[in-house]
C-alpha cells in the first residue's frame, strides 16, 4: 500500500473517462482529511467530505470535484488486495464512511501514520494484512438490507467476469458464449450486466486494447506492433490500428513512441535517498 501526506491549496480535480481508457491503474484510495473540505461527483452522486472523515474511491471509474486548501492523509490500496471481497467495495465507491468501525480506523490511520519512521521491512506485510481487514469490517454492510444484498450479489457477478476477461484477453474463445459458461449465467443475464459499460463485445475489446496500449508503450517489451495486436486478439494489424485510433485518439505508432516512466528497480527506502522517478510511477509499482 502507499501511504501519502498532502498540502495542497484550493483546486479541482478529475479521472476523465478518456483517462481511464489508457491507464491500468485502478486501485481504492481512502482520503481522511485533516482540514478542508471536499465535493467529489461520481455517477452524479456527490460526495462532501470535512475534517475527520474517511473517504473511499476507486480509481477504475471516472470522478471530478473540488478541494479547498487542506491537509489530507492518503491511503492507497491496490484493487487485487480485496479480490475476495471486491462487491463490498465497489458497493461502497465515492462514499463517507460513518460509524464505530470508521472511528476506529480513522484511529488506526492516526497510530500508523505517527509510527511511521520506526516500522520495520518485516512489519510491513503485517501492516497491509491488518489495514485490509480493518477497511473490510468498516465497509461490510448490514446483512439484514435485501436491497443491499441484491446489489451486491450483481457486483459480485461483475468482478467475476472482469476477472474473467483480463484472465483470457490472449484467448481466441473470449466470447459471449464462453463467458455464459464460464460464469454460469444466461446471455441475457451477461448483457444485462453489461449494458452500463457499452456492451460485453465492446468490454472486451476496451480491455484488449487497454492492454496492448500498456504493452507498446512499455520500453522493456520489444514486439512488433503486429505482434502485440494478434496476442491480444485481433486478426490484422489494420483491424488494431482503426480501433486504437479510435480508442485512443492516436496510433498504436504514436502509442509506441509515448514516454512511460520505468517501475523502480528496487523498493524504496523511507529512510534513504532513493526516490521514484514520480508519484505516477509510484502508483503504477504498487500491487505489482
């Protein structure tokens, strides 16, 4: 996990669409601010956050909003850490924490953040497995709520086929069919599910072509182009190049030459000098 202090004057902020169609990023952050306070919109639904209180968001779905200047700590969380329990979280996007489960987390964050410079390496995984099931307990929701329940079952079902898919995206047999099987579903249960992403034809090659856009722009991966559009799927170099582009707004070409920072060599030292080439690099090193 990536633990971030932050000062920052008065600004707004956004995770366009367009963003997420070229970035893999897609881990949870949990926002405790110490002043400030904060609106951020997801799916039209607005959040506003104050001192004291635990925000949660993903960064896998668009959002915008607005900041005065304020003091935050950030908690960053790689999606796979929740694998097992990702319906609980996706439930819980873009929300205010509130209870004695936040309470004792927002403590928690405290103890770790004052502790900080005396953990040790070896503290550290416990640290994680700890912070993991401290957001779980916060997070988990009344089981008495049907309704709830109901929605959850759905983004169960979801996370499922996502994983599904990025499982298989080198697979000629990814299909609608396929996945039915796979998932135990109806076609018309499949579609159903994905409707508000455009289409499960359309998921697919979203995440085809997000993949190979990390592939070409990645300089330790030495294909060809034509290469890394059959090993994700697509039956000509031309096919690839119209979707890209049309992904993209740009060239697999173009895709190819775009500067990507590499991930850090070795962890990085609190205590030393070593830093990340950059806090984007930093994100995309953590879960890996």
């Amino acid at each position: 996990m990536l633990i971030v202090q932050q000062r920052a004057a008065a600004h707004s902020y956004v995770r366009s669409a367009a963003k997420l169609r070229s970035s893999s990023i897609d881990h949870w952050y949990i926002v405790l601010p110490r002043t400030g306070r904060s609106w951020t919109e997801v799916d039209r639904r607005v959040a506003e956050n104050q001192p004291g209180k635990l925000e949660i968001r993903s960064l896998g779905y668009p959002f915008r909003g607005r900041v005065t200047g304020s003091e935050s700590l950030f908690l960053y969380l790689p999606r796979d850490l929740f694998s097992d329990a990702a319906s609980t979280l996706d439930a819980k996007n873009n929300s205010i924490l509130s209870g004695n489960f936040a309470n004792l987390l927002v403590d928690y964050l405290n103890s770790i953040e004052a502790r900080m410079r005396y953990l040790t390496a070896e503290d550290l995984p416990r640290i994680v497995h700890a912070t993991r099931s401290m957001v779980i307990a916060c997070l988990a929701p009344p089981t008495e709520h049907a309704a709830v329940a109901e929605q959850l079952t759905s983004v169960a079902l979801m996370e499922r086929a996502r994983r599904h898919v990025q499982h298989n995206l080198d697979a000629a047999h990814l299909t609608p069919d396929s996945m039915c099987r796979a998932l135990g579903v109806s076609r018309s249960r499949l579609y159903q599910l994905f409707e508000p992403s455009g289409g499960v034809i359309h998921y697919i090659q979203s995440r085809r072509l997000l993949a190979s856009h990390v592939a070409l722009s990645d300089p330790a991966d030495g294909r060809r182009i034509v290469e890394i559009a059959e090993a994700f799927g697509f039956s000509s170099a031309a096919n690839f190049s119209r979707a890209f582009s049309k992904e993209f707004g740009y060239s697999p070409r173009e895709g190819r030459s775009a500067v990507v920072l590499p991930r850090p060599a070795h962890p990085v030292s609190p205590g030393g000098h070593d830093e990340a080439p950059s806090f984007e690099g930093w994100l995309k090193a953590l879960g890996s």
